[in-house]
C-alpha cells in the first residue's frame, strides 16, 4: 500500500502537476488523519469493553460473596434463635436435670457464639466504580452504600457481646472446680447449680440481652444484602418474584406466609419471633400500603411502599425485661381501607410482593 502511494506521488511530480500534487497531498493527510480516528476508536471501543468486562466479572464476584454472606448470617442467628429459646425456657424455669444431660447446649449457654466472617471487599470496589458503571445500576450502588452503613456489627453489638463473652468466663472461673470437671459427681452439682441459682440465671439474662441486639444489627444487615442480591438479580438475569423466592429458599430464607384476610394467623405459642428487621420488597406496578401487626391484632405501624421500593420493617426495640414478649407479625396490604392479603411471619423470613 505504502509503494502504491508512492507511485502515485513520483507520477504527479514528473508530470510537473504542482496543483494535484497539493490536492493529493491534503487527500493523503486526510486519509492518515481517518485512519488514526478509526483506531483511536477502535482502541476506546476495546477499553470500553474490557472495562465493561471486568465490571460484569466484579458483579459475579459480589452475587457470589452476597449469598455467601446470607449464609454466614443464618448461620449467626440460627445459633441465636437456639439461644433464645433456650434462654425463655431457663428464666422461666421450664428446664429439668434431664434436660441438661440430653441438651450441651443448655450447659454452654454462656458460651453459644459465633464470629462474623463475611465480605465487603468486592462491595465496595463496585462502589468505586460508581462513575463508570452503566446508569442502569444505579439503585444498586444506593443498596451497595446502604449495605456498608449497616455495617455496624464490630464496633455498636460484636464487641460488647465479646466482652460479655470474656465475662463469662471470669464468671465461670470464679465457682469451686465442679464448674468446669467432668466426674459425675461434679457435674450433678454444676446442673443443680444452674437450675435453681438466681445469680447464673441473671448472667444468662443478660448475655441474652447483648447477643440479641447483636442479632437485630445482623438481620437489618442481611436484610439490606438480600435488597442488594434481588436488584442484581432483577437487572442483570430478569428474575422475576418467583425465581427471586427461589434463590432466597435456596440460602435457608423463608418467605411470609400468605391467607386470607379473616383468617386467624396459626402459630405455635411457644415459638418467640424476633424477626425485627426483615425485608418487605414491592416488586409491583403500583403503590401498596402496608399494616404491620402483633399477635394480638395490633397495629405497630403502617408504611406505604412505590414500586420498586424495597423497606426493612423495625417494630420495636427492647432490653432484658423483654425476655417473655412475643415479636410475631402479621402484616396487611389494604385498600381503600379494606385488607386485599394477609401474611404471616416466619423464621428467617421476608416478604416480596407483587
């Protein structure tokens, strides 16, 4: 191409053309000048891509730690839910000497815990990316922000429950040597000793107390990671309610139960809710307003939510004298002040509607 340029140029010199030598000339710069916008272009086009690339591989990597997180926290709160029934059944003095020898969780109930071991690092870089992300995910990046300021476990509701960890043990540590033996004669008095000593029950009490606002941090974060997980969900694969019921199933979630507005809501009287901070997703065409009630048909509040606005509900708060109050909720979707559907609270539960 180059020879054949030249060609052209050394004929328009020896024919003495000056004009179409010139006229030549400016055709050739801007053919070069074309040439160069066009990998220039090409060039963008490619970083483009590679950029748009790695972005889609940043999200597979945060779906991927957004589930493992879920997990993470059931397994945190399932730990919690054993506690506190646990718990309800020691302060009230619904435990027998048989129940301590079939249940080691009864006797480690000072000691029940687990570490929060989950990841932001793949969060926050797609935060980073807020710039450059493709505006369709806008509401993701809100959610994403909102994720990392609920992150308040460590400093408001981990470290006292560590604390009081330690505590505990200094508590178990200070009784004679039956505490922590393991002959049968040691062990008669240690179960005898938590059945009927006020000091032990008052120590259960209040463990219970910091390990349950620890918990309510880490619904209110799991809530927010489902919110995350759903609208990638919803952007990226076009999943629809029941393909999102179906992922949230898949990580141990379980959706409220649905029946008709004169029912009486069934429940097991000895099951204590504490489900405090829980997602209700509208994932309609149109604006729903929401009653949330308690077991006694109570109204605790009323929220409206537009489409495509997703809510973390937070009835109540609590201390130590809670200890035998029940959390259950029920929550009404009316109109025109008239109920239209009715759910019913589960363990580990949400609510999408649509």
């Amino acid at each position: 191409m180059i020879k054949f340029f030249r060609r052209i140029r050394q004929r328009l010199l020896d024919e003495g053309s000056l004009k179409r030598y010139i006229i030549y000339a400016i055709g050739e710069i801007i053919l070069v000048v074309i040439g160069i916008l066009i990998a220039v272009k090409l060039n963008n086009w490619n970083q483009e891509r590679i950029r748009k690339d790695e972005i889609e591989n940043l999200l597979d990597k945060v779906e991927e730690d957004l589930a493992r997180n879920i997990k993470h926290f059931n397994s945190i709160i399932n730990v919690y839910q054993v506690n506190d029934s646990l718990t309800r059944k020691v302060i009230n003095n619904q435990v027998t000497l048989e129940d301590y020898y079939r249940d080691n969780d009864l006797e480690n109930l000072l000691f029940r815990f687990q570490f929060l071991n989950i990841t932001y690092e793949n969060i926050e870089k797609i935060i980073e990316t807020e710039e450059n992300i493709n505006s369709k995910y806008g509401k993701v990046i809100e959610a994403a922000k909102e994720l990392l300021r609920a992150n308040i476990y460590d400093e408001l509701s981990g470290k006292p429950v560590i604390d009081f960890y330690n505590k505990n043990v200094d508590f178990k540590m200070s009784h004679p040597l039956w505490m922590v033996k393991s002959d049968s004669l040691s062990i008669i008095k240690r179960y005898n000793y938590f059945l009927t000593d006020e000091n032990y029950k008052k120590q259960v009490l209040n463990y219970w107390g910091k390990t349950s606002f620890m918990v309510l941090t880490l619904m209110y974060s799991r809530s927010a990671t489902m919110e995350l997980l759903g609208r990638l969900k919803i952007i990226r694969h076009n999943y629809d309610v029941d393909q999102l019921n179906q992922l949230f199933k898949s990580l141990n979630l379980n959706s409220f139960t649905m029946m008709d507005c004169q029912d009486v809501v069934p429940r097991n009287k000895d099951q204590h809710y504490r489900n405090e901070r829980f997602l209700v997703a509208n994932l309609s065409q149109e604006q729903v307003h929401l009653f949330l009630k308690n077991s006694n048909d109570e109204i605790i509040l009323e929220r409206k939510l537009k489409p495509d606005e997703y809510s973390i509900f937070m009835e109540t708060q609590f201390g130590v004298e809670d200890i035998d109050e029940d959390f259950f909720s029920i929550i009404e979707v009316r109109k025109d002040g008239q109920c239209l559907k009715k759910y019913a609270e589960s363990i580990n539960g949400y609510l999408l509607l649509e």
